[in-house]
C-alpha cells in the first residue's frame, strides 16, 4: 500500500518544482524519484482542485492560480523550513557549510588571518570563499555573505554592515626601488614604471590627495591588469609602483615586503560592507562567523585610515539612489545616520 504524503510535503515538492525549474531537477534537489516528484505535484492539484503547472514538453510555468498559491505558502513553508533548522541545532555543536563570497582585492592575508583563526576556533564548520570580481546574487547562488566595497545596488533586500573604509595609497617592492629611487614630488610618478589597474571604465589618471590639494598625474606600465590581486602580485614582483588599497597590503607592509610611497598622498575609497540575506532565523555557524567578521576586521584595522567607528547595519534595496536605514548593533538608529 502506497502511503499518501502529508499536504505539507506536497507543498513542499510544489515549491521545489518551482525553484528548481523542473522536475527533474527538484528530484535529484530532493534525491527522490522524478515520477515521485510528478505524483506529489499532480496530487496537491486535486487536493486543491486546480492546475497550479503549465506543463510543456520545453518548459514549465506557473498558472495565474500557481501564482497565487505559491506567494500564499512561501513564506509559511520558508518559516518552517527555519523553525526546523533552529531546532535541530539545539545542544548541538556548531557544524556544517558557510560560503562567503569575497571580491580579489579584499581577499590578503589580514581577512586569511581571520578565516584561519575561525577555522581553528570552530572545526566543525566549513567555509567555502567564493572569490569572484562580479557582485554575486546571494539567494540564487546561495551564499550566506559577502564583504563587498562600493555602493549597496543589489537586486533585492540586504541586510548591510559596514566594517572598512577604501583608503588607497601608493606602494612599490624594496627591489624595485632599489633601482629606481622613490619620487620625491607627485608630478615624478610620470617618470616610473607604474603596475597600471584597469577598471571597467578604463585606464585612468592617478589623483590623489596631499599636502598641496587633489593632484593628477598620467602614468605609464609594461603591464596592465583589470584585478587588483594581479596587481599587487606584480608590485611585489618589482614592476613598478602600484596604487591599492591599503588594507589589501597591510600585511605586506608589516612584512617590508612593500614599502609606501610618496605617504602624503591618498585616495580616499568605497566602504566595505558584510552584506547577507535578512532571516528572521539565521543558523549559527552563519551568525558566528558574521559577527566574529564584525568583530575582528574592524579590530585588526583600528588605528589605521581604513578603521570605521561602531558597526552599523544598513538595510538596501535596489533602486536609482539607495535609500537606507542605519542600525547599529542595538537596534538603534545609529547617531549621525
């Protein structure tokens, strides 16, 4: 006797159907039979006494009922999904996957530093470091985080928290100026060799701050690279002098691996923010390793430029001008918000 599945577990199956794109693939999601997942969604139909599929031999869509249906049960069964979640790890050691997505630039020795530190911390939790330059899509490719630096744009509601500021300086490798003295004036940086950043609006001059004001200066390399990682591999091969950012090279400079030049002169950058998906339940090795982040960045960076003051939170949306709300940790609006 075939024993019929509780309407919650259709319901399940249905949602899967939808998220997945097709049967096929919800069944390997849900590592079930096809013709498992086909009798699931056919039964929640009669159950309900309308077609909630359009079913094609290319495709599959939602009926205007489907529709409806499935903004109803979304948020009930998501909320399942997490009350199930926050239970099972009751008395539990902290155990399972967090993927963090984090752009090249960010991804030197002081956030390694921290991540070895947490691995050592909690060995029953993986992290996995997705490390792309695009700005990944957090639900569909289900990362838990990202440290992101620029402007808060994204395609749905983040919950954001700024944890450093982009200051960029000038930086080149002892064996490189060994052959080349370092400039003494802004306006010689025309006269070396430079590790030349191109970002996707191109090739553009260096300005920078310093004691006489904003200068600009027009400089030249034997390489050109589109990725900020490169370019500091290259700095420190020697090329030439390279403007980053200077949490990326901190490490190195302690390290004398790269020395500052011209430190009168900087270029003041983007924030950084840990950005994640708001969850009105998050697991707990995501939350221990967003708030040892929170904790530890902004710790590690105190005294320097790149140090921002108490965390705030910010929730974005997109949109032509993101309008935020500040929180800091308490929930609080943050002062000067």
């Amino acid at each position: 006797m075939v024993l019929v599945p509780p309407v919650l577990n259709l319901v399940s199956v249905f949602t899967r159907v939808v998220e997945q794109g097709s049967f096929t693939a919800a069944a390997a999601a849900l590592h079930i039979p096809k013709s498992s997942v086909s009798r699931a969604v056919s039964r929640l139909e009669e159950t309900l006494g309308v077609r909630l599929l359009q079913r094609t031999t290319r495709k599959l869509g939602l009926t205007q009922a489907g529709e409806r249906y499935l903004a109803e049960v979304r948020g009930p069964m998501e909320r399942v999904a997490e009350a199930s979640s926050e239970i099972s790890e009751m008395g539990r050691k902290p155990r399972g996957l967090v993927r963090v997505s984090i752009a090249p630039p960010l991804g030197d020795s002081l956030l390694t530093d921290i991540f070895v530190e947490f691995a050592r911390a909690y060995p029953a939790i993986r992290v996995e470091l997705v490390v792309v330059s695009r700005r990944v899509n957090l639900v569909e490719e289900g990362i838990d985080m990202a440290l992101r630096a620029g402007k808060l744009d994204d395609s749905s509601s983040l919950v954001a928290r700024k944890v450093a500021m982009g200051e960029l300086g000038l930086y080149a490798a002892p064996s490189y100026l060994a052959r080349r003295p370092a400039p003494r004036r802004f306006s010689e940086l025309a006269l070396h060799d430079a590790v030349v950043h191109k970002s996707a609006s191109g090739i553009v001059p260096w300005r920078l701050s310093g004691p006489r004001g904003v200068e600009q200066v027009d400089v030249t390399g034997r390489v050109v690279a589109d990725d900020l990682a490169t370019v500091r591999l290259l700095a420190l091969g020697g090329l030439g002098i390279a403007l980053m950012p200077d949490a990326a090279v901190r490490t190195d400079l302690e390290r004398g691996a790269l020395a500052r030049v011209l430190p009168a002169y900087t270029l003041r950058g983007a924030a950084v923010h840990l950005v994640s998906v708001p969850l009105r339940h998050v697991p707990t090795r995501v939350r221990l390793l967003r708030d040892f982040l929170l904790r530890e960045i902004p710790k590690r960076l105190s005294g320097t430029p790149c140090a921002v003051p108490a965390q705030t939170s910010v929730r974005a949306r997109a949109g032509a001008g993101v309008k935020v709300q500040r929180r800091d940790v308490g929930g609080q609006p943050a002062v000067g918000a």
